[in-house]
C-alpha cells in the first residue's frame, strides 16, 4: 500500500502520544530524584536529541527500525520498500520532538516546545474512522487462536518460567469460560469491565473447586460468596488479560486494548508489603551462633543471606545460580545473572552484572569457598542441594529463614528474606547512588522510555566504585567468622 499524509500523520501523531503517556506514567509511579540524579537524566535526554538530529541530517534510519516494525505490526501495514523509507524518516522527526517534549517537561514546563515536525496529539476517533483511514485492517482471529499465537511467542522467547505458565494457563481457562471464542476485535470495554466485575465475584481458588466446573461464570457470580478472591489474585487475572490484547494490538489482530488500565486498586503501598531490616535485626542476624562459628547444615544457609545483603538479588535468582555464573568481567569478579540453561529470570530487565563487594569476596571468604568447589570440579547449580519445589529452587531456603530470623527475634511478618533486597536498595539510594544504577543492580525496569530504552547499560568498573562501594556492613557483620 502507498502510504498517504493523514495516515503517516495518524501514525507518528499516534506513537509520540504513547511515547509521551509512558514515560508520564513512568514519572507519576517513580520515586523523588535528587539534584544529582535529575542532572543524570537531563543529560541523557539531551545526548539522545543530539543522536537524533545526527541520524536525521545523515539520512541514518537504523534508529527508526524497530518503532517502524512496531508500527507496521500494530496497523496490520504491508509497506513498500519507499514506503518504509519515507516512514522510517518520519519517526526521526518524531523522535525529535518526543525528545524536545522531555527536556521541557524535565523543568516542569508541558506547554508543546516550538517548532516541532508534528503536534504529538492523537486524535478520538472511532472504529469507522480507523477503517477509514486504513481500510485494509485486518479482521482480529479468534480468541483461542490468538492464545495460543501468544504462548507460542513467549515460550520459544523464554520469557515464561513453568510456574508463570501454569499461572497464565489458569488465567486462560477463565478467560475463554467468559468470553468464549469470538473473533478478538469483537470484544469491548464493556465486556472486559464485566469481566473485572465476575471475577472480583469468585470465591477463593474457583477453578479448583470441582462442583464449579461446568457452572456458567456469571451465575457462579450471583452466588454472593461471603469470602471472595483477593485483590492481589484478581488483577493476575486482569494483567494476564490486558498483556494478552496488547499483543494482539503489536501483531495487527487488534486496533485498540479493550482491557488497558484493568485493575483493583492495591490493599496495601509496595512498601508496607515488606520492611526493611534495620541494624538491629541485620545484627541478630548475623550474630547467631551459627555465624559466629561458622556451623551450618548446609552452605546455602550461610551464603543465601549474606548474598541477599550484598547483591540485592532476588532469593531464587540465587538458588538457580550456577558456579560459572560467578566470573571476573572486565577484571572484576562479579555474579552474572542471565537466563541461560536452567535458569529461569523474573522479566526482560532481569539480566545483569553484579560486580560483588570486596568485603564479601575476601574479608568473609566467599573466593576461598568458591575455590574449594572449583577445586572439587564442581559444575551445575552452585547449591545443587537445593530441589525444586513447586516449580521454585527457593521454596525451601524461604520456609528456613522464616523460622531462622524468628528464633534470631524477628517475629514482624512483614520481614522476610525479601528484606534483604530493600536494604540493598535503600542503603544505596541513602548514600546517594542514582535511581538508574540502583534499577540497574537489582534487575528492576528502568523509569522513562529515555532510561529504557536509549541509554547503555553501566561498566562493572563504574558499579563497583559509584555503587556496591557504597554498602558498608562491617558493624553488622563483625561477629561473622570468615570462610577459611
């Protein structure tokens, strides 16, 4: 097809929104920044508009590609090699002005910058007028077909564990118990908000419950359940819905999300789920007799803990850690956290470097032990004890510090090995490390579309000196005895 001005307006206009949306979403969810770390983010902005301008001026549209697929994929295009051409310059432009909208908004100003390729406001319009605009859109498949389009993808990208697919797997099965299979693009708001209303209306574990099997949702529903399903479990169903349509809105199948911005609001703030170990605790922690003497059952009981603290990784991305995962990179040893194998990482922001603190390398002895297994010729998971439980290598471990801290006195619930990871990161952020390195270390999503998606990852050299140098836990530690 040849492209024509409103419909290359349609698109661009249509992208700097989305772009824009994000990164104020991304800003309304993030933490205060500092000074320091507003200056961080200013200058990166900056050098991506000066890139931009360079690919412009050069005719260089490598940058444009993937925002070019991603577009043709949404709209259901089937362009010509001009056509593309033309197009790819297009988001060039718009990528400027994106940029130009983020620097102004960075010093609080939202009017529209002057001088911009184009106005970045998309237009309401309706289902006729999107046919209108592309009348060769294609008809959405059928619910079912779509599914299992969607699984096929992610499990050959790897990107569900087999915990997460029996997860979605139990989403799925309530899905098609409501919807049915009707062609995707003939689902509504409507449908999907009474959706959120049927299954706010569950009892408990529902599918699990047999004399339900074959109950119609919606007189299940006007049961009036005197407990109901959490807010937690509703919106994993809600998520995997709406994950679900955005697919099928990047393949083309769909126009439009029907179930965005689905979810119930949080029973509690993030931070109320877990608190942090204040010094206190981290002392009785590691105080116990089996630190002081060095006496424990087995080896992941004393290196679980202590690896929590100084890496802030998450407790299962340890358990499947393997022995060749603890390597020097770039001079520096460090813990490389990947997906390869066995191994099995939360989300794509996941993978990461770990340079690992000196205190803990060599001052208590993790290098001597790691030696010991190097020189035993181990291979495989670095504590191959452990055995997977439910799909998790950390069932066990988790059940044993619940009862571990508890005999240390740590009787609040809301402490658990988690808290490791927020020690991690607040003792970092107290100290003046950067949002975006502390996103870095701990695996977690970057705030901004700037952030995500334009800015090279930190050297292990520059985590080490201006991040994990910045953890002091010496006087907490101080009754640890060292692996010899």
């Amino acid at each position: 097809m040849s492209l024509t001005p409103d419909q290359i307006k349609y698109l661009i206009d249509g992208y700097i929104s989305e772009a824009l949306q994000e990164s104020e979403s991304a800003r309304a969810k993030a933490t205060p920044l500092t000074p320091q770390e507003l200056l961080e983010y200013k200058a990166a902005a900056s050098c991506d508009l000066k890139d931009a301008w360079s690919n412009l001026t050069h005719f260089n549209h490598d940058d444009a590609k993937p925002i070019l697929e991603e577009l043709i994929a949404q709209n259901g295009l089937t362009l010509d090699t001009d056509d593309e051409a033309h197009l790819s310059r297009e988001i060039l432009k718009a990528r400027i002005d994106f940029l130009r909208y983020e620097l102004a908004r960075l010093d609080g100003d939202y009017r529209p910058p002057e001088g911009l390729f184009y106005s970045g406001a998309k237009e309401m319009v309706t289902e006729a007028t999107i046919r209108e605009i592309f009348p060769k859109a294609n008809k959405g498949p059928a619910l079912k077909t779509m599914l299992a389009g969607y699984k096929a993808e992610m499990l050959k990208a790897r990107r569900w564990s087999v915990r997460t697919v029996d997860e979605y797997e139990r989403a799925y099965d309530m899905m098609l118990r409501f919807f049915g299979d009707p062609p995707v693009d003939q689902i509504t708001p409507a449908q999907c908000r009474e959706y959120k209303e049927t299954i706010t209306a569950m009892p408990p574990n529902f599918l699990t419950i047999k004399k339900f099997a074959d109950v119609d949702l919606h007189t299940v529903r006007d049961m009036r359940f005197p407990k109901t399903m959490s807010a937690s479990s509703c919106n994993k169903y809600l998520t995997c819905l709406s994950q679900l349509f955005d697919w099928g809105v990047r393949q083309g199948h769909l126009t439009a999300n029907p179930a965005k911005g689905l979810r119930l609001p949080r029973a509690k703030k993030p931070r109320e789920q877990r608190k942090v170990f204040d010094n206190d605790d981290l002392k009785s922690l590691f105080g116990s007799p089996e630190y002081r003497t060095g006496s424990f059952r087995h080896d992941w009981q004393r290196w679980l803990p202590l690896l929590g603290l100084f890496t802030g990784c998450r407790l299962e991305e340890l358990c499947r850690s393997h022995l060749s995962d603890y390597r020097d990179v770039d001079g520096l040893p460090c813990l490389d956290i990947n997906d390869e194998g066995d191994r099995r990482l939360k989300n794509e922001n996941s993978p990461r470097i770990i340079p690992l603190h000196p205190y803990l390398f060599d001052d208590l002895g993790f290098c001597n032990w790691l030696d010991r297994l190097r020189a035993d010729d181990h291979t495989g998971r670095i504590f191959p004890e452990l055995k997977e439980i439910r799909h998790c290598f950390g069932h066990y471990p988790s059940r044993w510090f619940g009862k571990y801290k508890k005999g240390c006195g740590i009787a609040d619930e809301k402490k658990a090995y988690h808290s490791f990871r927020h020690v991690f990161s607040d003792r970092l952020k107290q100290n003046g490390v950067s949002i975006l390195m502390i996103d870095e270390l701990t695996g977690r999503a970057p705030q901004g579309e700037t952030a995500s998606r334009y800015t090279e990852r930190y050297s292990p050299r520059h985590l080490l000196d201006k991040g994990i140098m910045k953890l002091d836990f010496t006087a907490v530690l101080e009754a640890v005895k060292p692996f010899r």
